[in-house]
C-alpha cells in the first residue's frame, strides 16, 4: 500500500500491533523505551504513554482485561496521535477534528 503516513511513520506499526502475537513481539523489538520513573515497566516512545500500576484483571473466555491504576502519563507534543476510524489511519493534529457533525467523532 503506498502514500503518505498520516502519523510520521507510525501507522506501519499500529497494524503490526494489530496483528499476530509474533509479529507485535518484533514491532516493540525496533522501538525506543526506557523504564519508567514510578514502576521501571518500559515506556515505548511514542505519541503519549501511561505508566501504569495492575489494579484489577479478570478472564473473560481466550482474553483477559487488565485495569490498570495510572501513576503518570506523558505525550510528546510534537508527534501526532493516530486514530484507526473509517477503516484507516488517520494523524490528528488538531482536537477539533475528532468530534462534532460530519467529523470521526460521529461515528465512534
């Protein structure tokens, strides 16, 4: 598939994350990260992160929920978030354009 990437190189791997178990393992294997400051768990560079305390899981069939209590956040204000809505990725570099008539907000 060709064009741009609407996230500066990121949308490529929000479909390996979406994909088979091996091939996320290789996805996270070519990202930065570095220990958290409140847990030491690896914080992967990316657009906005969470570091997170498990609170609470529970099996539900072949998945398990996980919730989390979050102990500190982080973004980086000039990467773009991505969003997957009308079946592709999509940067938003501007709020307003998630919500309202007309926008991708609707359809969420």
């Amino acid at each position: 598939m060709g064009g741009v990437d609407p996230a500066g190189g990121r949308a490529w791997l929000a479909r390996r994350f979406a994909g088979p178990r091996a091939s996320r393992a290789a996805g996270i294997a070519c990202l930065n990260a570095e220990p958290g400051e409140r847990t030491g768990a690896l914080v992967l560079d990316g657009a906005s992160w969470l570091e997170c305390d498990l609170a609470e899981k529970f099996d539900l069939g072949d998945h398990t929920l996980v919730v989390g209590e979050v102990l500190a956040t982080g973004h980086d204000r000039t990467a773009p978030a991505l969003v997957f809505v009308h079946g592709g990725y999509h940067a938003v570099t501007d709020p307003r354009h998630v919500s309202g008539p007309g926008q991708w907000g609707e359809a969420l």
